[in-house]
C-alpha cells in the first residue's frame, strides 16, 4: 500500500512539474511577443512556411466537406421539404464548427508535426545550446516568432476552409441537385450573423492556433534529443493537439452559443 502511494505521488509530482514547465514557457513566449513582433520578417516568413505550404490540404479538405455537408443536407432536409435551407445549414455548420475544429487537426497533423521535428532536431543538433552561448535567447529567436506565426496563419487558415467549404455546398446544392441559386444564398444571408457566428468562428479559430502552435512547439523544445525522443515528440503533437482542440471547442461552444 505504501509503495503504490508512493508511486503515486511521484507520477503526481511529475505531471504537475510538466504542467509547471508548460506554463512557464507559456509566459516566457507571451512576455517575448513584443520583441519578436518588431522583427516581423521572422514571424512574416512562418505565417508564409506554416500557413502557404498548408494551402493545397486545406483547400482539397474544405471542398470535399462543403461536398458532403451539401448532399447530407439535402438528404435531411428534404424531408421535411426545406431543402432550400441546405446554404444556411452548410454556412452554419463550417463557420461555427467544422471550419474551425477540422482545419486545426489539419494544421496539428500538417504544420504542428514540422514545427515539433524542426525544434526536435534542432535541440538534438545542439543548435539551441549554441545559441545560448553566442548570447542568442533561442525563445526570442526561434520558438516565439513560430509561436506568432502560427497564431496568425490558424485564423487566415480556417477562414479560407469556411470559405471553399461554402463554395463547395454551392457546387453540390445548386449545379448538381438543382436547388434555386437565389434561395441558396438568401437563406444563407438571412440565418448567418457575423458576430454571433462568424465571430465565434473565429474565435475558435484563434484559440485553436494558439493551443496547436503551443503544444508543437513545447513538445519540440522538451524531448529527448535523440530520433526516438524527436519521434515520439511528434506523435504527441497529433494526440496532445487533437484532444486539447476537441476538448477546447465543447468548453468554448458552451460559453458562445449557450448564454
């Protein structure tokens, strides 16, 4: 009984060491911000690695699911003969969730995963330790400027999903089935408020970005500098981003669209 006690409290210590550690780098990159955006071309040429070279996997993604959020749609509605809702349902549902929510496990799986191998290997490479000893502060210069960059492409990223997705419900309703194009957007227009939807969209986008970036890059600077230790950092990316952005988008649906 003792030894399990004990094995518990020190697996408590542990976890609660590393939810300290989290939170200190947290601050350190936070108090940084200023620094790094008044050097904006390093942050300028992570908004163009992160977010430009995701272009392609968003824009094919966001298709595809304003595809099919068109066609279940219809199949839905067209029972209860509102199938001219079918733009206001695909608007609704791609702004307040499915933009924001599917394009950041995108971006954890496309963008976070470079970002923790990148870090990972440049620890295992030794090159943070020798920026410390040529007076370089490796936060200011290397983790807070991708930490910024990946707050701003996030936003840019799920708007640009949002929009395609819409394009793509347009594609499905109304070329395809034959729904009035005029019925279509008016629907969508009258249903879609920009601050209680769209707003909140963006939002979740933000916080999104922010969670993502944060945990790429502190799994990047915290494992082991060896190729397992930098394989493994990258695997928990996915799984750590993934849960916190799941989890994050139930607390914040709860705060917007229940008061």
């Amino acid at each position: 009984m003792i030894n399990f006690l004990s094995l518990v409290g020190r697996k408590l210590r542990l976890e609660l060491a590393e939810i300290g550690a989290a939170t200190r780098l947290f601050l350190q990159l936070m108090a940084r911000a200023p620094q790094s955006l008044l050097r904006f071309g390093l942050v300028r040429d992570q908004v163009f690695f992160l977010g430009n070279h995701s272009l392609l996997l968003i824009s094919v993604s966001g298709l595809f699911v304003g595809f099919v959020l068109a066609l279940q749609g219809y199949y839905t509605l067209q029972r209860y003969g509102s199938a001219d809702a079918v733009g206001l349902l695909v608007a609704l549902s791609l702004v307040r969730e499915l933009g924001p929510v599917v394009c950041a496990l995108l971006f954890a799986g496309r963008a976070g995963t470079s970002l923790t191998a990148e870090i990972g290997l440049m620890k295992a490479g030794e090159q943070l330790t020798a920026m410390e000893m040529m007076a370089v502060d490796p936060l200011t210069r290397v983790l807070a400027p991708r930490f910024w960059g990946g707050m701003i492409a996030m936003p840019l990223l799920a708007a640009l999903f949002s929009a395609i997705g819409i394009l793509g419900g347009w594609l499905v309703a109304v070329v395809l089935i034959g729904i009035d194009a005029g019925a279509f957007w008016s629907q969508m227009q009258g249903g879609v408020d920009v601050w209680a939807d769209v707003g909140n969209g963006v939002i979740k986008s933000v916080v999104f970005g922010v969670t993502v970036t944060f945990v790429a890059l502190l799994q990047g600077y915290t494992c082991k500098p060896t190729p397992e230790g930098v394989a493994q950092a990258t695997t928990r990316t996915v799984v750590v981003s993934s849960l916190a952005v799941l989890a994050l988008d139930f607390v914040l649906t709860a705060m917007m669209f229940s008061i």
